[in-house]
C-alpha cells in the first residue's frame, strides 16, 4: 500500500513538472538576455505571402518592436500560411501554441461579431474620416471586443480600400445578379451580395486564384494592392474603383502571453503597430496607381471607376440589409457601438 502511495505522488509530480514546462513553452520566456534580463520570444501566423507590402510591413513592424525592447521581445514571422490557415491560426493563438496573428478582421467575427463593424459596406465618407475613426477610442473600443476570448488586439493596420473584380463587366448594381462572388466567411459579407442578388461563396483566401480561374465564382472584392500581388488580373478581365469599404486587419495576441509582458512592452508593442498602419497606408497608396493599376490595364484588365451617383445606387440597396444582419449577430452591444462609430463619423465630417 504504501509503495503504491509513493508511486501516485511520484506520478503527480512527473505530471506537475510536464505542466509548469508547458505553460513556460506558452508563454515564451526565456533567460538569455546579456545583462539577465528576460527576452520575450513571439510566433506570429498570417497567410500574407512573402514580399508583398502587407509582408514587408510585418517584417518592419517585427524589427521595430526588437528596437523599442531593446531585443528584450523578439518578434518572428511566419507568412504564407505556413502555420495554418487563418481560422487555424486565431485558434492557435486562443490557445497559446503561438503567441500572435495578423489577420483580416473579417476572419474573428465567427466568434466576435462586433469586429464586422467596419466591414459595413459605404461606412464611411472618405478614407480621412475612416482613418480617424479607426485609430481613435472607437477603433480601441472595436479591438478591445476581442478580449474575452483570450486574445489582446493591439493596433488595425489598412491594406486598402476594397474595389470590385469579375469575369463580367461592373457597370451598376443589377451587374451582380445571379453571379457567384467569392467572401471571406463573414455573414456581413455575405449579406452584402444577396442583397444584389448574387450567390455568396465564402472560399479560403489562398484558394481564391484557382476558383476564379476555373470559375467556381465570377468575381470577388479586395484592394488594387491584393488583386495586384494575387495576380487575380490574370484571371479577372474587370475592375471597378467602388472604395466601397475598408478592409481593416489586426495584430493581436495571446492574452496570457500578452499579459506577461512588462507594461513598457505592451506599450511598445502598441506603438510599432501604429508606425506600421502609417508606413503601409502610404506605401500602398503611392503604388496603386504609380505601379498596380497600370501593370493590370497593361494586362488587358478594364477599369472603370464609379461616380458619386452609381456609389450612391449600390449603397441604397446593401447598406439596410448589411445594417440588419450586423444587428442580428451583435444585439443591444453592436447597435451602441454602431451608434458611436456613426455619431464619431458624424462629428469629423462637418
């Protein structure tokens, strides 16, 4: 009896040990910093293939978080879905197994519904306005949702305004009917092109090149900068400049792992990612159309760009359902926080 008593409590503290070895594995600390300080170690998935401007940005934003530390938090990225899809990824780092993401927003309102309040189609007025709406407290209202499900939203960083492609030509709202058009999973999106009465086909982002080209869908909506780095050119004969919405990403963490960081950390961590979102606005902007829409055109693409009047006849037709739908998911919550982020647009546009 005893000897199986002493065997229980050896197996117990086997056991303890293998936990307390987990959790320090999750949380990526270690001691090898030359003056004994801690050095924070991050793993960041995205799906974001290499040398694109989305890329390059992460990579900067990577370095710039080691400067601000003092390489006291190092930062690595794994792009091209190397780490999973993104779905897989958010889990991930719900869990712990790495300790970061950078996503699309669209790809977390499975579980947080309240972050599709910028995905709302002709949302805001000009980009000055969404800049400002997003990066002030209503934007820290939107990312700090994602708490309470294990995960710390630092900063948004833009990849551009969305514009519309297909194998068909986009002259107004009454172009989509019955036309298949691929979204990312998110029910706002999907609501959008029932509205127009279109098919809604949610596809996976690294298999969207192929079901274009094979057309298992007639079109999609991404930024010049995404269409152009994707190639989707090649397999879309047309384009429509609509801007009719913001395609917002986040960088966000483990909460745990976030948590453990010296405040100094996280603010430091908050700071780069604000640096990037500026550095990558502007990047982008300038090759839109010094560099993306020409290549596209020189490839035979024809792009049109909608005037105030075909804007405002898709926007009378999306904007109410899209609105539901976003009430539907959210409740009481998503209409308070719709209403601050209308009455913040409101405000800066007078």
């Amino acid at each position: 009896m005893v000897k199986k008593r002493r065997l229980f409590l050896v197996m117990i503290l086997v056991m303890s040990l293998a936990i307390v070895g987990c959790g320090q594995d999750n949380a990526a600390v270690n001691q090898d910093g030359s003056d004994g300080a801690k050095v924070y170690t991050c793993k960041i998935g995205t799906d974001e293939p290499e040398g694109t401007p989305k890329h390059e940005a992460q990579m900067k934003f990577a370095d710039r978080v080691a400067e601000l530390t003092n390489n006291e938090v190092k930062i690595t990225i794994y792009p091209g879905g190397q780490l999973g899809s993104s779905r897989e990824l958010i889990e991930a780092a719900q869990i712990g197994s790495i300790q970061g993401v950078a996503v699309p927003t669209s790809t977390v309102t499975g579980f947080e519904p309240k972050m599709s309040v910028f995905d709302l189609p002709f949302l805001f007025p000009s980009r000055e306005v969404a800049y400002q709406v997003i990066e002030g407290e209503v934007g820290d209202a939107v990312l700090a949702t994602l708490e309470k499900h294990g995960l710390v939203a630092t900063s948004f960083y833009g990849t551009g305004w969305k514009q519309l492609t297909g194998n068909f030509k986009i002259e107004g709202p009454e172009s989509f009917k019955g036309k298949k058009i691929r979204v990312m999973e998110n029910p706002i999106l999907i609501a959008q092109f029932q509205a127009l009465g279109a098919s809604a086909i949610p596809i996976n982002f690294g298999e969207l090149y192929n079901a274009l080209q094979q057309n298992v869908v007639d079109g999609q909506e991404n930024p010049i900068v995404t269409c152009h780095e994707m190639k989707f050119y090649e397999v879309q004969k047309y384009m429509a400049i609509s801007d009719h919405a913001y395609l917002p990403n986040i960088f966000a963490f483990n909460k745990a792992w976030f948590d453990s960081l010296p405040e100094k950390h996280q603010q430091a961590i908050r700071t780069a990612g604000k640096e990037m979102d500026k550095w990558l606005r502007d990047e982008v902007k300038q090759r839109e159309f010094e560099e993306y829409l020409p290549t596209m055109k020189d490839f035979g693409v024809q792009v049109t760009e909608f005037d105030e009047e075909t804007r405002a006849k898709f926007a009378a037709i999306i904007q109410e359902p899209t609105r539901a739908k976003f009430f539907e998911l959210t409740g009481d919550e998503g209409k308070a926080l719709l209403k601050k982020v209308d009455e913040k647009i409101a405000e800066l546009n007078k």
